[in-house]
C-alpha cells in the first residue's frame, strides 16, 4: 500500500500521544469497517474556550495513529469553534492524502474529535445532548466511506432515500447487485445507526 512521506512520519513519531490525566472530556469511538479504535483527550481553556492540550490513544492500524496525530495537532490552541470546523478532508489533506481504503482511518480520527467537543460541551451546559432525527441519519451516512474510491456515500449519490418514524429507519440505497461492496456498506450503515437507543429497526433496500 502507498502511504505518503506525511503518514508514514506521523505514524513512526505521533504527536500527542497518550492517555491523559484528569481531562476536560473525551471520547472514544470505533471504526465499523474494522473494528479499530481511537480515545481523543482534551483539557480547555474555560474562559477563552480554547483547546489547551489534546491527546490520543490509538487502537488501531498505522493510518488510524497518523489520521489521529494530524487530528490533535489540527485541533491544539483552536477554540471549541473553530476545531468543531475540522473534518475528515481536512485530516486527508494535511497528510497529503491516504489511499482509498484508508479514508475511513481520517473519518474515525475525525469523529472521536468532535465527540468528545461534543462531551465538553453536553458537560459544560453549552449544548444540549441532540435529539435523534432523519438529520442524524444523514450525518452518520456522510461518515460511511466506499473503500473503492474513498468518498462518502452521501457525496457518491449513493443513498436515494432515507426515513424516519417510529423509531424504524428506511434507506434506499443506489447500489447494483454485482457490486462486491454492496453488503459491506450495508453492514456498516447498521453498525452506525444500531448505536442510537431510538433506532428499534434498520431497513435498507436496493435496486
Ligand atoms: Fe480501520 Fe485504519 S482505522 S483500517
């Protein structure tokens, strides 16, 4: 596999790495597609909501501790704002990209970021903890990566439909039968969803 100068760098010498004490928040999440895993650290600044420090404990292959070291070095002296702006992209380019079976070790980096400024902020009373709804669907869509072009989803114009009511969810999805990813992706969108306590059913269709 074709790694760039960048991720081979940040995976033999990461930055930020570590377990850390007495955090702020963190958040720990794990990529469906391969069962690895990421814990982001954060220590804030209270009055100029700044990210003070951030660390990271990586489970996982050497994109996920490179994707995971740009993410913290990305989000260090932002505010809780700007570093809620950072996204997978962002991550890919600053390691001038990874190959397309990898782009979701960026999205798992990505959003163990935000879930844990997302914990912050639940702990902090400066959000409230979001309602499930068809917009959380399409979020967590926009995270599922087809491994053949490392795109999302969403962007492919893969989903034709998604719906949601009483707690059973509907999805469409424009993806051929002699596509050898069809199950895969299938797998993952319930991997995602089966997570929520409102979600009691999971749907998905094909042509
Ligand atoms: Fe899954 Fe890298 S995080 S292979």
């Amino acid at each position: 596999m074709q790694y760039t100068q960048k991720v081979l760098d940040h995976f033999m010498k990461p930055h930020n790495v570590g377990k850390m004490e007495e955090p702020d928040a963190y958040a720990t999440e794990g990529s469906p597609a391969c069962g690895d895993q990421v814990t982001v650290y954060l220590k804030v600044n209270k009055d100029t909501q700044i990210i003070d420090d951030i660390s990271f404990l990586s489970y996982g292959c050497a994109s996920n501790i490179a994707t995971a070291s740009i993410i913290t070095d990305l989000a260090k002296g932002k505010t809780l704002d700007e570093a809620k702006q950072i996204t997978w992209r962002d991550a890919m380019e600053a390691l001038d990209g990874l190959p397309p079976v990898k782009v979701h070790c960026s999205v798992l980096a990505a959003d163990t970021l935000q879930s844990a400024i997302s914990n912050y902020e639940i702990a902090n009373g400066l959000k409230e903890v979001p309602e499930f709804s068809k917009q959380t669907i399409l979020d967590e869509l926009k995270k599922i990566i087809y491994p053949k072009v490392g795109e999302d989803i969403i962007t492919l114009k893969m989903v034709k439909y998604v719906g949601f009511s009483n707690g059973e969810v509907l999805i469409d999805l424009n993806i051929m039968s002699f596509d050898e990813w069809r199950e895969n992706i299938a797998e993952e969108i319930r991997e995602h969803l089966q997570k929520y306590p409102d979600v009691k059913d999971i749907q998905i269709n094909f042509p």
